[in-house]
C-alpha cells in the first residue's frame, strides 16, 4: 500500500516506514537517543531529498521521545527535575552553538573539522563505555561491583561536589550542584548545535560518567530532554526551511512512539551495564559509519543538498 | 455592387477555409489534460494523439516552466576525507522535460534543434540554467565553464527521477495522424505544463501546435503543500501537537493495555532497578 507524501513529493509504501519507524523507535526507547543518525540516511536510502529526510525525521523524534518518556516515568526512570536543569542549560548552549557555527562557517572547511572531531569524540566516548561496562560486568559477576563502582566515578564527581548550589535528587538518588549540570547541559547544547544531532549520543555519557547517575534514569532523564530540542528544531526546520513532511511524519511516528514503548520494556529487562556495553558498540557503530562516508571515494561527485 | 458583396464573401469563405485547412494541419490533444495528484498518485501516463501535414516528422516535447530550484553539494578531497566543499542552487531550468519523437533526432537540422530545444543531452537546459555559488556575503554566480558540472549533474538526477526524457522513435505516425503515450513520475512539479508538438518536414518545421497540461494537488496533498510552503511557522506547530498526541497517546494505550492484561499485580514492582 502506497502513500503519496506531499511534501517529499513521492510514493512510498506505508509499511516500509511504519518499520523503520518501528526500529529506529526501540533504539531510542532503549538509550534514551533520537536515531536520526539511523532513520535520515535509511530514509534517503529511499529516494527521500535528504533536507525532508532531515526535518521530517526531527518531528518523528518528538513522538517518540513523548512516548519513551512516558514509559520510561511509568517505571520511575525519569528524573524531571534534573532534566529540567540541563534542558534549560541545552537551550542556552543551543543558541550559542548555532551563532558559533556561523561564525566557524566563515573560517571555510567548518564541515570537515566538525566531522572529524565528532569522529574522534564518538571513538573516544564508545571504547571508553565500552571498556568499563565491560570491566563492570565481570565485577558484577564475582559480586563486588557497587563498592567499586563508586570508587572509581569518585574521581570525577570529587571536583562536581565543590561546585556550589548542591541539590538533592530523589528520582536518581544523586546530590549534585544545580551549576554543574547546567553548564553541562550548556555543553551538550552547544554541542549538538555544531554537531547538527539530538544530543542522545553526548547526553547519555555525559549523565552516566560526569553527573553520575544510574544508567536506567540517564536513559529515561535524557529522552525527556530530547523531547524539547526536537520540538525546538522541528519548529524551526517548518519555519525556514519548510522541509517537514507532516504525512510521512505521522506515519513514521505511529512506528516509532510503538517501538519506543517496546523499547522501554526491553531496556528494564537488561541491566545498566549490559545496556551500556550495546549502547557503546552502537556509538562505534555510528562512528565507522561517518568515518567510512569521510574515507570512501563517492560514487558521484555531486548530490542533492540539504542533508547533515 | 451586389456581386462584389458576394465576391468579398466569398473570398473571406475561402480565406478562412484555408487558414482552418492550414491550423488543422498541426494539432494536438493530450488527455488527460490535467493531473490531480492526492494520496493515492503514482504518476500517470498521458496520451497525446493529434495530426501533422502528411510525410511530416513529428516531435514532442512535454515541459514545465523554467523554474525549479535544486541545491547540490560537490564532493571534494581534503587530506584522507571526502567533504562537501561546495554547495549550489541550480534554478532556471524545468523541472520536466521529456522530448518523443518520431524519427532519429539526428534527422532534425542542428539549428532547428537548437531552436525547439529538441536534443538528445539536453543542451537547451545548460543555456537556459543559472547556478549559484553559496558563500558568506550572498549567492554568487558561476561562470558557465564550472556550472556545466552542476546543470548536467541535475539533468543526470532529473533523468534518474524520470523527470527528464528523451525517447526517440517513440511517436507512431500513421498518414497524418500520430500517437505517443507518455510516463510522468510521481514528482512531477504542481504547475501549469505544456506539451508542444512540431511537424518538421525535409528539415523544416512546417507546423507547431500546443496544449496545457494542469498538474494540482487536490484534497489534503494540497492543503499540507500549502500550509507548508506560505505559513511555516503555523505547519510547524501543527506538526510539533501531532507528534506530541500520538506520541502520549500511543504510550497511554501501551499503559492501558498492560494494565489490562497484567491485572493488578504489577503496582510499584519494578524488576529493573538493578543498578
């Protein structure tokens, strides 16, 4: 069954999107992440022009992350207060990160450099979660792993605990200073402006190792947040740029808001150590991804434009 | 006085009988002769029948306005990497195009090609087609030695899309009547098209004719297309509550149906805190 959507001006079927939508909603379900990184180039994949394949996807992330959230509070993951603070830290960081890149864009080869570093960044943040989910895991298993873990995240949280302005949060069991995580939602704003992504991929590491909360509510907590930034894009992709395709949307979104709700599921039958184990193969994965779209010779020299 | 009125008459009679013989001579009938594009569009074959004088060549050509707009990116070495190092927009050129013809093309003089913009790589798309350079203080155009690139990769993706054609011997010719049929693609452009027909005969074009082809979206195809184009701000709102409903929605059904089917067993219990 075909659909003609109005705004990519093309038929494609309703089950190939409903899947995808489907897919791509269980990842973000389960690490608390948009996927546009995946869905965008599938969706091109399809002959979607890649501006529409970009917008159009920013609007699905916003049911998606409306439906985690939800599954995600109905298990007690989602801290809304700390969320509160970094989003609000986020905006900020928004709106300076997409001043910078205009500034850095005049510099010429702002592209190339931001590419490289988000590769190098991405290679750095996988292994590191990888090698110690992985190192947590076999200390899970000879029963010793709380006391430890709490030794070795200390070094860093030492520095966050003389920050000023403490604040005790009930949902994550944490105390942290309302400064710290402001400025590190400032961060992953700013960050994910120039990186033109979600912040899925910087928030959940950055919520794990830096602010230290347990893996379960960094998910939840983080999909909360990524609700706001991909209504805030999805507003102004429609406003500027007029490249969302409400129709395909919808149908990605009806696929997507499911399988975030399996995802959730799936996420509370995993434990936090295996979930950070998939989520770092799936941050190597992205970064082989874009390093081999840098390195590999193009099969045309020219393509159509308004991709990431 | 009475015989010259009858003369006069007459002469007018003959006069327009001729021009009709002649406007006859040439003719063209598309039909459908518009397109409604909804929900269901999967693009449409049009078929065009019409005369020619006899032994005439015939070409058709089916086309938009010149007025498409497309941004491409070239790809370029920097070190190990390949980047976009530079982006363009393309406008000035249709959207469609597709020529069928009777005969070769190579039967048609150059200059008449030139003329009707009927050639097999599309040479009337690189003089027509103006391509801009993106850069920090505003588009700038590029001279036609490094647009060339960019016109004939879009004729490559237009060709790609089936948006652009060329189908040689494709036109039945019968006496002095013709038939073609043509495929449109789902993304044909929503305006006003023509389909042209030139009778070309011992290397002279001896008679033109043309016809609209309206191409709409109807229903919610148009109304989406429009809010999208003319009131961003409004679609995008829209499009942001959408997401928003479906999304709570979907996750209260969820929560309705675990409920539902888990009875009450599952309150406060939660199996994945094991941190």
């Amino acid at each position: 069954m075909d659909i003609f959507f109005p705004i990519a001006r093309m038929p494609i079927s309703v089950f190939t999107i409903l899947g995808l939508g489907g897919a791509v909603g269980l990842l973000s379900g389960l690490f608390g992440v948009g996927g546009g990184f995946l869905m965008t180039p599938l969706l091109m994949m399809l002959g979607v022009p890649p501006a529409i394949a970009v917008a159009s996807d920013t609007n699905q992330i916003v049911a998606a992350s409306a439906s985690g959230t939800l599954a995600h509070s109905r298990q007690k993951n989602v801290d809304f207060k700390l969320g509160f603070i970094i989003l609000v830290g986020g905006l900020v960081g928004g709106s300076i990160g997409t001043v910078l890149v205009k500034m850095l864009r005049s510099l010429g080869n702002f592209d190339f450099v931001l590419k490289l570093a988000y590769v190098v960044m991405l290679f750095l943040v996988g292994t590191f979660m990888f090698i110690e989910s992985i190192t947590a895991l076999k200390k899970l298993k000879t029963k010793e792993a709380g006391a430890h873990k709490i030794k070795k995240t200390s070094a860093v949280t030492r520095f966050m605990n003389k920050l000023p302005m403490r604040m005790y949060f009930e949902v994550s069991g944490i105390e942290s200073s309302v400064l710290a995580l402001f400025v590190l939602g400032l961060l992953i704003g700013i960050l994910s402006a120039l990186m033109g992504v979600g912040g899925g991929f910087i928030m959940l590491p950055v919520m794990i190792y830096l602010i230290g909360m347990p893996t379960h509510n960094a998910v939840g907590t983080s999909i909360f947040v990524i609700i706001f930034t991909a209504i805030n894009v999805t507003l102004a992709q429609s406003a500027i740029n007029h490249t969302v395709d409400l129709v395909l949307a919808i149908v990605l979104l009806i696929g997507s808001s499911i399988g975030a709700q399996f995802g959730a599921k799936l996420g509370k039958k995993l434990k936090g150590e295996q979930l950070r184990v998939v989520f770092s193969l799936i941050v190597l994965l992205v970064m082989v991804k874009i390093l081999v779209d840098l390195v590999v010779t193009p099969s045309t020299m020219i393509v159509m434009g308004g991709g990431h | 006085m009475k015989k010259s009125i009858i003369l006069m008459l007459a002469l007018v009679l003959v006069l327009t009988w001729i021009s009709l013989a002649w406007a006859a001579d040439t003719s063209v009938n598309v039909s459908p002769d518009r397109v409604d594009i909804g929900f269901n569009f999967q693009g449409t074959e049009l078929s065009i029948l019409g005369t020619v004088p006899d032994h005439a060549r015939v070409y058709i050509k089916v086309a938009s306005p010149n007025d498409s707009m497309l941004e491409l990116n070239k790809k370029g070495r920097l070190g190990f990497f390949w980047m976009n190092v530079e982006n363009v927009s393309v406008t000035a050129a249709p959207k469609l195009y597709q020529v069928i013809t009777s005969d070769s093309l190579d039967q048609l003089p150059g200059e008449l090609q030139k003329k009707l913009g009927l050639s097999r790589d599309f040479k009337q798309i690189y003089t027509s087609a103006k391509v801009y350079k993106h850069s920090e203080s505003g588009p700038v155009e590029l001279p036609k030695q490094d647009s060339d690139r960019y016109v004939s990769s879009l004729i490559n993706i237009y060709q790609k899309s089936g948006l652009y054609a060329v189908k040689e011997n494709a036109v039945q010719v019968t006496n002095s009547r013709f038939k073609a049929n043509v495929k449109l693609p789902p993304n044909i452009p929503h305006e006003k098209c023509t389909v042209t027909v030139y009778a070309v005969k011992e290397g002279k074009l001896v008679g033109t004719a043309s016809a609209p082809l309206q191409v709409n979206s109807v229903g919610m195809v148009k109304w989406l297309s429009r809010e999208a184009t003319y009131d961003g701000p409004t679609y995008g709102f829209i499009a942001v509550l959408i997401a928003l409903a479906c999304g709570i929605g979907i996750a209260l059904l969820f929560s309705y149906l675990d409920n539902a089917l888990g009875g009450g067993k599952k309150k406060g219990f939660n199996p994945g805190a094991s941190h």
